[in-house]
C-alpha cells in the first residue's frame, strides 16, 4: 500500500537564464493550476513546486512548459536527475492502479491458482510415480 504522504511532492523546476522573464511567467501560469502551489526557490532561475501525484507529475509539468516555450535547464546532471524522478513517479502512480493482494493468510490459495495443485500434496513423492497417486 502506498502512504498517502509519498503521494505529495516537492520538486524544483530549473529554467535556462534567457529569457530573463520566463520565470515571473512561469510561476503565474503555475498558480493558476488547481491542486498545485509554485513559488520562487532560494537558487537562481529556479521555481518551487509543490503537487500530489494523483494530480500532476513532473515529466508533464515539464513537457507542458516546453510545450509552451519555456526553456528548462537541461544540464547533464540536471537531465540525470529529472529522468529519475520521472521513472519514480510513473512507477508510483502506476502502482497506485494495482490492488492489494494480502497474501499472508492465502498463500496456499495463491500457489494452487498459479500451479494448480498445492505443494505438499506431491511432498515425498517421486516425480515419476505422482501420476499413480
């Protein structure tokens, strides 16, 4: 199951220093978006942004934004980064669609399903001699 709280996320969007007034623009398209908070961070040419993955996840967030004309930093570390949270947050939201299965108390049921025969009814048997059982 996945804690609700790894579902809300904190992330930098790092832009290119030209255009200069890409960034004021940025931030006002963001905080017009529901469910999503954007602000200036501490470093240069950098907005702060805050989401919940059922909502927004950063590859689209990012694509929209060069979509748009926006100029994102794309740095050999930077790229190394962004790609990893993209594999991260798609395979959580990708997670969030699959239901739990307990297993704990089934776990005969869920081997007889898979093989169609339990386990221990071959237990000391050869396998050579189970068809005469």
């Amino acid at each position: 199951m996945i804690n609700p709280f790894d579902l809300e996320k904190k992330r930098e969007l790092l832009f290119e220093a030209e255009p200069a007034d890409q960034l004021s623009h940025a931030l006002e398209i963001l905080s017009g978006l529901p469910n999503l908070s954007a602000a200036r961070a501490d470093r240069a040419h950098t907005l702060e942004i805050r989401y919940n993955l059922r909502d927004y996840t950063l590859e689209a967030l990012e694509h929209a934004l060069e979509q748009e004309g926006f100029r994102l930093d794309h740095s050999f570390l930077h790229n190394v980064g962004r790609n990893v949270i993209y594999y991260c947050e798609d395979t959580t939201r990708h997670n969030m669609e699959i239901p739990d299965h307990v297993t704990k108390k089934n776990e005969k049921g869920i081997f007889i399903e898979k093989h169609g025969h339990s386990h221990k009814e071959h237990a000391g048997i050869p396998p050579d001699l189970r068809e005469y059982e």
